[in-house]
C-alpha cells in the first residue's frame, strides 16, 4: 500500500520507472499495485460531508478513452465557516461537458439531501451550470480567473504590447467591477466599458467583454453575501483535476473506462480535500 501511496502522491514517476529502480520486474510490480488499489478502494470510505449550508465548486474534465469521449464530473463541498472542500464520489458520463446533461445528473449523483443543502455555485460560467444554478435557486459565483485569462487572451499591458494602451483601460474597469463593493461606481465601471467595448477592433474581445458585461453582477456574488466567505476561482477544482492529468500523464493514459474510474476514485480518496479559501480569507 506505501508504494500506491508515493504513487498517487507523486513521489515517482510511472510504476515502470518505479519497478526498474527496485530491480522489480514491471508486470509484477503492476500486479501488486493493482491489487492495493483495488483493497485502498474497497476499504477506504469518502470523507463526510459537512453539515449545514453548503458551497459547491464544480470543473469537469474530458477524456478520450479507445476512442470513446468520457466527460469527469468534479464537485467538491464546503462549508460555509470551513476552508476544506470536501471531494466528492467523481460522475463519469459518455459525451463531452457541453454536449449532455451531465452536471444535472452529477448533482443528482450526491448522497441524499446533500443537494438540498447547496446554497451556492462557485463555477466557470459554462452555460448548463449557470442554467442548473438558475432552476436550483442557487446563488453563483463566477470564476475571476477565466474571464481575466479570456480577456488576457485579446489584448496584452505588457510595456512592448501594441494592445497596451486599451489593454490598461480594460484591465483597470474590469478590476473595478470585480473588486469594488460600490455598486454606484460598477455601474459606472460597466457603462464605460461598455462604451470602450465599441472602440476595440477585436472581434473575440468584444465578445468576451459583451458576456462580461451582460453577466457582471455573477462575479460579484462574493461582495453581496459576504458571510457566505465565497472563492473567487474554481482553483480548488482545477487543482484536483490537475492531479488527475498528472497521474495520468505518468500512466500514459487509461486503457479502459473501468481502469480510469478506478484510479480517479483512488486519488481523490486519498487526497480527501482540497484546501477552500474565501475571498476574505486569501493572501494579499
């Protein structure tokens, strides 16, 4: 069980690198740790959920299987007063994030009550989680760092970038409606970026900046209930799927849905949590 451990954590690269410096053979080595994964998934339980209201931080991540697309389902719970999000039992779904009702049938996946006791989303904006936030009455939060990657994307402060000038003013009245709890000065804010958006050649950040817009009070949620100690990113989520590419990136891939789920249930029993902070509760 020690070596499935280091290997889950990381301590070493894949289970054949790992056999080869122990002057194990790799068929066996293999052997002995699907074995312990199977006993470590058999034996070890899910952490408990918290009680009381819950934040939900949700992030999906697509896989390509012997040519068949499987989309992973992440939720992780937290308290309100808590900084640990709790790892959820994975959903694994045939078909791409955008393409099913995958996160419907996710949530639905969650012990009993659990759903009930959601009181907000923390997401990426993807439109079935705003869609499912909406029917559920939830509260949602979006993620500050997509749209600033999006808008990243389009236009550069960099002292060498040609886009730097209009990069400046974007960046300072999106920092405003991100960040400043006068709602007088976001409206402001929201109107004069409104009136930059028409002065801007790009396409791409027009769009982004029109949906930025149309969508600004999501990202302010934390602002409104700040009781709710909300984060600001999917950075939990991402942070566990992280893991996950990584374990896969040292396994070279999953050679059958049976064996993706089972080290994907693995890690995330091991991991247990991922630290949640608030936006109260970041670091400067």
């Amino acid at each position: 069980m020690k070596a499935l451990f280091k290997y889950l954590d990381n301590h070493n690269g894949s289970l054949s690198e790992y056999a080869l410096d122990r002057h194990i053979q790799p068929s066996t080595f293999r052997a002995r740790i699907r074995s312990s994964l199977i006993k470590f998934i058999d034996k070890t339980a899910w952490l408990d959920i918290p009680d009381g209201p819950l934040i939900a931080i949700a992030d999906a991540l697509n896989q390509i299987v012997k040519g068949e697309t499987r989309t992973i389902y992440f939720i992780l719970l937290r308290s309100v007063s808590s900084t640990e999000a709790i790892i959820t039992l994975p959903f694994i779904h045939q078909g791409t994030e955008s393409g099913t009702n995958g996160w419907y049938e996710a949530f639905d996946a969650l012990p009993y009550g659990v759903k009930n006791r959601i009181v907000a989303l923390v997401c990426d904006g993807r439109n079935t989680l705003v869609c499912l936030a909406r029917k559920e009455q939830w509260l949602l939060q979006r993620c500050h760092f997509h749209i600033i990657w999006s808008i990243a994307n389009y236009t550069r402060i960099g002292p060498l970038s040609r886009t730097r000038g209009t990069g400046l003013q974007v960046k300072s009245l999106v920092d405003i409606i991100l960040t400043n709890p006068d709602r007088i000065k976001t409206k402001r804010a929201a109107a004069n970026l409104n009136i930059l958006k028409k002065e801007i050649n790009s396409k791409g950040l027009q769009k982004v900046l029109t949906g930025f817009i149309k969508h600004h009070s999501d990202f302010r949620t934390y602002l409104l209930f700040p009781e709710l100690n909300l984060p600001i990113t999917t950075n939990t989520a991402e942070s566990l799927i992280g893991k996950v590419r990584n374990l896969q990136y040292r396994a070279k891939g999953f050679r059958s849905i049976d064996s993706l789920l089972k080290w994907v249930i693995a890690l995330c029993k091991k991991q247990g949590f991922i630290v949640c902070r608030g936006r109260k509760n970041q670091p400067n």
